[in-house]
DNA sequence: TAAGATAAGAGGGACAT
DNA sequence: ATGTCAGTCTTATCTTA
C-alpha cells in the first residue's frame, strides 16, 4: 500500500511518484521502482513445463526503455459518460480539447524517445553496459523531457550525459570519456550536458568513487590486488585531507596507482599508466607530487612508515 | 629512455559589476 | 549579461639522470 512521506531507500529522495495507471511508485530520482501493486504474474497457469517456458509471459514487460513504457494510454475523444448517457456539449468539447492536447504532446514526446532510446541502447551495447543502468539512463532522460530540457539542445548529447549520470549512480567506473567516445559528441558538449542535466534536476550523484577506477585500471596494468588496495588506501587518505576536490578522479586514480606500483615492486611507468587512463603523464606527474607530499606528511604524523614515498 | 620542468592555451566555475 | 581571476588539464619542448 501506499505509505505517506516515503523516501526512496536508493538515493534517499522523498520525490516518490505513484502511478496508478501501472500501478507502481517510482522514485522520480533515481528511477528505482519501489513497489507494484498489480501481479505482474501470469493469468493463466503452466501445466507443464514447456507451456511454462514458451508463455511465461503476457504482453511485453513495462520499462523505461520503450517508448511508451511498454503499455499505452490515450485521452481519447468521449462523447458519453461509463454509463453511456451522452455528455452535455461543453463537456463534450472539454475531452476533444484534452484529447488533441493529449495527442500533441504525446507524439512530440515519443517521437524524441523513440529516437532517443535507440541512441541510448546503441551506446549501451557498445560500452556492454548492463540493463539497470540503461533503464536507469533512460528515466533520467525522461525527467529532463518533461522538465523541457531537451528542447533546443542535442538529443543525443542529453542521452549520453543521462548514460553518464545513470553510471555514477550505480558506481560504474566509466568516465565522460569513455562515454563520448563510443558517442558523436565532443566530451565538452557531453561535460556541458551533464551539468545541465546535474543543476535543473537535483539528482543526489554521489561523488565518483575512486576503488571502481583503481581496480579498472589496474586490472588493465595487470597489477596485483595488493597494489591496488594499496592506491584506495592511498586515494582515501588524499580525500581526508581534502586534495582529490575538483580534481580529474582517473588522473587522481592514476598516480595512486603509480605510487603503489612503485611501493610494492610492480612499476609502471607514467606513460604506460597515463596510456591505459587517456590521461596525459604531465597529469599523472602533477597529482602524483601532490600525493607524495599529503602521504609524507600523513606518516610524520602517525609513524606508520609503509606510506612513505621516499625511496622513489 | 623515463621522468621532470616549464610555458602556453582552452575551457569552465566563482564572483563582482 | 559580461568580464576577471584562480585553478585544472592538455600539449609541446627542453633538460636531466
């Protein structure tokens, strides 16, 4: 049942929307479905198992990918009420009125979803990106439409920034680059999207999380586990102390890695690292005299020697 | 050859006007 | 709305070990 006040236990918003057409609340947020209050189930019941497999299943599953959600509702033009007594005339005109409105909006709004969301599954099968994460794009996508944040700006650009944000919310270490790449939009105009898409629809994005690019990129070095915990332990301290604000989270990720390379006898060069991370070794050189300098300090003052970086 | 130093330029955020 | 300023990141080039 409908609880008052709720909030959403993924991303903590209290902007729950119900929709009892589908009869579901969805967290306008985040996109997580927070309950159904239909059966989803089959109508019917399987008397053996191949009957099981090949109808487990009645009309096409509501998502967020479709379109139309996968179902269709239409305001359509009424003349008589549920008990078929023919409505007063303005009445009349009120529902033609609604449903030529209904109509206008509707086809601009699915013809630019429908375009829409076939860039977004293009992009989601080239980066392999897995099926929440689409889903959870394309809500995002779908707030900015109504918010009329597309109109005017490139679809595809909002599509792969609503990607890109779908991506930080579920912890995806995949960057803005990575995005724009696979996208035919520049990463300035796809950084641009993001930031229209972050300031006018207060999505709670937590900050990129640094243990997801560690471990990518050190799998990509082949580096061991140890040197990779080693550059998280290494990046959390940098974060206590403030350093990684505002700062490219792969080059912070990066010259941690570089460090901890270098600690446990598995060195990389910066070039090799700076290659893997489509960084620059300039970049790489710069965060890494600023870690150098924090983890010096840091072992001053605890006397814990394994973070010392001199022996470089 | 790897890595350090330096400089110049692009682009965007914060802030004042 | 527009301009300025500090800071980030990139690219290029030269030097050092």
């Amino acid at each position: 049942m409908l609880g008052h006040n709720r909030k959403c236990p993924e991303c903590g918003s209290a902007d729950i929307v119900s929709d009892f057409n589908k009869g579901t609340s969805v967290c306008a947020s985040c996109g997580l479905v927070l309950d159904t209050q239909i059966d989803l189930g089959p109508e019917w019941r399987a008397y053996n198992s191949s009957e099981l497999q090949e109808r487990s299943r009645t009309g096409s599953p509501i998502t967020p990918l479709k379109a139309e959600m996968g179902l269709r509702t239409q305001i359509g033009n009424i003349r008589k009420d549920i008990t078929g007594r023919t409505l007063p005339f303005t009445s009349q005109t009120k529902y033609r009125r609604l449903s030529r409105i209904d109509n206008r909006t509707r086809k601009s709004e699915i013809r630019n979803l429908r375009f829409a969301l076939k860039e977004l599954k293009r992009i989601k099968s080239q980066l392999e990106l897995p099926a929440d994460v689409a889903e959870m794009g394309a809500m995002i996508y779908r707030k900015a439409l109504k918010k009329n944040l597309i109109r005017g700006r490139s679809i595809d650009g909002m599509i792969a920034a609503s990607l890109y944000l779908a991506c930080r919310k579920k912890k995806l270490p995949q960057t803005l680059k990575d995005i724009a790449s696979v996208s035919n939009i520049s990463s300035k105009e796809l950084g641009r999207c993001i930031r229209i898409i972050l300031q006018k629809l207060d999505l709670k994005i937590s900050p990129s999380d640094y243990s997801a690019l560690v471990h990518r990129l050190g799998i990509s070095l082949r580096v061991t586990m140890k040197a990779r915990r080693q550059a998280v332990k290494i990046l959390n301290i940098a974060r206590s102390k403030g350093a990684t604000v505002g700062k490219n989270p792969m080059s912070l990720a990066a010259a941690s890695l570089y460090i901890s390379t270098i600690q446990t006898g598995e060195r990389r060069t910066q070039q090799e690292i700076a290659t893997v991370a489509k960084i620059t070794p300039v970049t790489i050189r710069n965060r890494f005299k600023e870690l150098v300098k924090i983890l010096d300090a840091e072992s001053k003052r605890t006397g814990n020697d394994s973070l010392r970086t001199l022996l470089i």
